[in-house]
C-alpha cells in the first residue's frame, strides 16, 4: 500500500485508537472494482467504517472483510463491510472475467498458471473438467484457438462462465456444460484438471485423454509431492495408459506448509 493512501485512511478514521489504527491491514485483494481485506479480530467492531474508509481510499463500489472458502463448490465467506453489490468484471491478460464474489471465487494467485494455458499449442481440442467461471477456459480459447468443453456443475459459476464466454467472443470455441464431469463423454487432446480434489476423478480424465495431455492440481503438504506422482502412476497404470510427468510447477502456497502444485503429464 502506498504510504499517501495509508496516511489518507488512518486520518478518516481518528475514531479508532491509535494502538488499532496500527494494526489496519496493508495488504489487500482487488478483484475488478472490489476491494478483499483481511482484518485483525481485535478490529472488527470498527469493521464497517474500516470498510468504508478503505472504499473511498481505493475508489472501489465495495469492500469484503475476506472469510474462508467452503464446499465443494468453494463458495467465498466474505462479508460486505462497505457498498452492497459484489457483481463485478475483473480484466487479466485482457481476458474479463465477470463473476459474483458472493457466490464464486476468483484467485490472482493463479494468474501465472493462467497465463501459461494461454500458451500452449494452437488448435487443440480440450476438456476443462472444473471450468469455474472460465479461468483457463478462456485463456485457452481466447489465444490458442482451441475448442474447450468446458464442464461446471456449480450453476453459479456456470451462469458466470455462459456470460463470460460471450463477453470474451469465444463463443465459437467454447461448448459449455451443466454437469458433473464424472458424466462427461467425449475425448480431447488435453485435459485441465483445476481442482483440489481432481485426484478423484483420474480416471475420467484418462478415459477422456487416450493421447496427449494432463495438467492435473492438487494441494500436498511441502515435501510430499511423491504422493502427487503416485496418485498419477496408480490411475495411469488402472486405465492402461503410460505417462510422463513432465514437469511439476508451485502455482502458490495455499496455507502453512501446504502447497497448489499443478504436475503436466504426458499421455502415450
């Protein structure tokens, strides 16, 4: 944070005492015209005129106290501390990726792993098993022209990834799917499996993939990556299929001592 901006939120906030305004958070998230900030508990009977003056600092319509990730469909537990809508388009790599921060998530950690699917080889066919609101369906569509059957069975995020299709032209490249991607059938080139429990569904992602690619996430605890390779092998060796792990990437610390890897894997 810059120290002008620091100085400007403190002096619209001289209610609070000086041993609090001391612990007012420098670190912050902005998702499109959001503003996400974790607070000390010790400062959250102040949290709405923090919200407030953290708003008008940044010149944002909303500011989030940031609150944990739950379910299955990871559904952000934030809390609206200033302004009220939490509909917004947040732009990267010009890509726009509209969404409802109430309802789904966006991580900026991954940023770098999206960059890289906007990379990869040019008109593939692909399957994105957890395609969300379109993270790396779109990077893929938009710049490798690929076609993408991108599968979501949060009809949150679905809603988002229709819209986002269409707001980002793709449309003649992305095929999306209400489902459970256990259910899918169909074969592709490459498979993106971006989920922290993708390890369960190994075994769809070789039945889709006879020949090509994986790029398979899981969070490990640091120095167990081992257990990664080894959920690979076992499903490779199950479906009959011989890999290689070509390469296994840190995507970004997820929590203490656990880390989101992402491991690409060649199918022959």
């Amino acid at each position: 944070m810059e120290s002008q901006t620091r100085k400007a939120i403190c002096e619209s906030l001289q209610n609070l005492p000086e041993k609090d305004r001391k612990k007012l958070p420098e670190k912050y998230e902005k998702i499109g015209n959001i503003l996400i900030i974790h607070l000390n508990s010790s400062l959250h009977p102040y949290k709405k005129d923090i919200g407030e003056a953290y708003r008008k600092a940044f010149n944002v319509k909303t500011a989030l106290l940031k609150g944990r990730i739950c379910g299955e469909f990871r559904v952000p537990g934030f809390e609206v501390i200033a302004g009220s809508d939490t509909i917004t388009i947040h732009k990267e790599n010009t890509i726009l990726y509209k969404l409802d921060l109430s309802k789904v998530m966006f991580s900026k950690g991954n940023i770098h792993e999206r960059i890289r699917m906007s990379l990869l080889p040019h008109h593939e066919t692909v399957v994105d098993m957890f395609a969300g609101i379109g993270y790396f369906t779109l990077p893929v569509a938009r710049f490798c022209h690929s076609h993408v059957s991108a599968i979501e069975k949060n009809e949150d995020a679905y809603h988002f990834l229709c819209e986002n299709i269409m707001l980002n032209k793709v449309h003649h490249l992305v095929t999306p799917y209400l489902m459970d991607c256990s259910t899918f059938q169909g074969k592709a080139q490459r498979v993106i499996m971006g989920h922290p429990k993708a390890f369960h569904y190994l075994e769809k992602a070789f039945e889709i993939c006879e020949k090509g690619f994986i790029h398979y996430h899981e969070f490990v605890p640091h120095g167990k990556f081992e257990r990664a390779e080894t959920r690979l092998s076992t499903a490779a060796e199950k479906a009959g299929k011989d890999i290689l792990i070509t390469e296994i990437r840190k995507i970004k610390k997820f929590s203490p001592g656990v880390w989101h890897i992402v491991c690409d894997v060649q199918v022959f």
